[in-house]
C-alpha cells in the first residue's frame, strides 16, 4: 500500500512538472512573439490555438482536421502493421537461429543506416506517386527499429532456461512459444514503440512529396500559400496523434509486460 502510495505520488509531480513546463514554454512564446519581430514572421500561441480549433469544422482541400489526420493513420496502419509482423519475425529468426543470421543479417545491416526519406526517389520510380509509395517508406521506417529490437532481445535470452526447457522434453517450438517469445516480448514493445514514432514521422514526409489529404499534405499546402496558422495546426496535429499512440502503446506494454521492469 505505501509502495502504490509513493508511486501515485511521483506520477502525480511528474504530472505537474509536465504541465508547469508546457504552460512556461507558452508563456514565453506569447511575450516572446507578442508586438516584437519575431511575431511577425511566427504567430503567437494564442492564434495559432484558435486556427486549431477552427480546423475542427472548417475544410481544407475538402477534409477537416480529423479528415487529414484519418487518412495519415490510416497510411501508417498499413505500413506499421506490414512491418510488425516482418520485423518481429525477421528479429526472432536472426536471434535464435545462426544459419538465418549469416543469411540476413549482412542485407540487414546495410539497409538500416539508410534513412527512409533517402528511398523517397526510388520508391516513386517503383511505384509511382500513389498510396504504395507512402506504405513503402512508412514500412521501411518501422521495420528497422523493429526488427532490431526483436534480434538484440532474442539474443539476450538466458541459455540456461532454453537448455532447461529442452530437459524437460520441450521441443523447438514448445522452447519458442514458451521461452523465446515471452522473454522477448519487452524488446518487441520497445520496438514497436521506436517503430510507431517513425512511421508518424514517415507519413509526413511521404505526404509532403505529393499527396491530396494528410497532415503532410495541410503542411506543404499552408506553405504554398503562405499560411503559417495552418503550417503550425499541422504540426500540433502530428505532435498530439504522436504523443497519444505513444501513450497507448505504454499502456498496452504496461498490461503485458508487469512482470518486467519495463512494464512498470
């Protein structure tokens, strides 16, 4: 009961500590863009947060707020959701079995430095300017930091609980589903949340070369026509979607994971 009291209690600090910062960080935007130079070439928080919510209502390109930001998740749904199931699989092979180490790790590691944006040309020359180029780069962005995740957690399993399985007459896919799976599953969430945070990162990029709907799309659109306010209700849109699918992906791991430290 203490031990739940004191964790409560530095839950409750870091709260206030994080709305102190976002209120002091407001403030100083306001007086630092209100009647000065830099105010006229960055709105203050004030307008901005107005044109905000009056992109609830009001369409641009034919979609509100909620129309763009639908179609940015739904790009990353796809892309995110074909990585997951490659990356954790590609992770776990390399991890546990050798001969699929040789074989993938080499192609791996030279793709991994490769920022995904740097495939942006390539990716329109193989599939030209439609969804299919988004998925791409929204893919290649999640599955590096997934996969690694997964190989580096699978690597660190203790052999001596393998070892102990196989004792007891466990078989490779009894050691899977019973060892290499459960110990891994922090280091599968870490990944995915990496994962997640850089396909949000990535839709907008890909959204930015050529697209009609998206918050890329409001972005390029508000500097087209020289709208700051939109430029900047783009960007909180990406920064509060952003903040909430990582917050549910810690709750989600928090469920699973609360016999792991991570989880906690």
């Amino acid at each position: 009961m203490t031990k739940k009291l004191f964790k409560d209690r530095d839950d409750f600090w870091r709260l206030i500590c994080g709305i102190i910062a976002i209120l002091g960080f407001l403030l100083i935007w306001h007086f630092g863009t209100n009647g000065t130079r830099l105010g006229e070439i960055m709105p203050g928080p004030i307008v901005i947060l107005k044109s905000f919510f009056e992109a609830f209502t009001q369409k641009t390109a034919g979609y509100t707020i909620f129309g763009h930001t639908f179609w940015s998740l739904s790009r990353v749904l796809v892309g995110y959701s074909v990585a997951c199931i490659l990356g954790i699989s590609l992770g776990l092979l390399m991890g546990r079995y050798r001969l699929a180490e040789a074989i993938f790790r080499p192609f791996y590691e030279m793709i991994r430095p490769i920022p995904p944006i740097a495939w942006i040309s390539l990716a329109i020359l193989w599939f030209g300017l439609g969804e299919t180029m988004a998925y791409f780069i929204i893919f290649l962005s999640a599955f590096n930091n997934i996969t690694i995740n997964v190989f580096m957690g699978t690597k660190s399993i203790n052999q001596e609980l393998v070892g102990c399985a196989k004792m007891l007459g466990a078989n490779e896919a009894q050691v899977f589903r019973t060892v290499v799976i459960p110990a891994t599953i922090p280091y599968i969430f870490a990944g995915m949340q990496i994962g997640i945070s850089s396909s949000w990162a990535a839709v907008v990029a890909a959204e930015m070369v050529r697209s009609s709907k998206g918050l890329g799309f409001l972005i390029v659109s508000g500097m087209d026509i020289n709208n700051i306010s939109q430029i900047f209700v783009g960007i909180l849109a990406i920064g509060i979607v952003g903040f909430l699918l990582a917050t549910i992906m810690r709750g989600v791991e928090g469920k699973l994971c609360q016999w792991n430290v991570r989880g906690k």
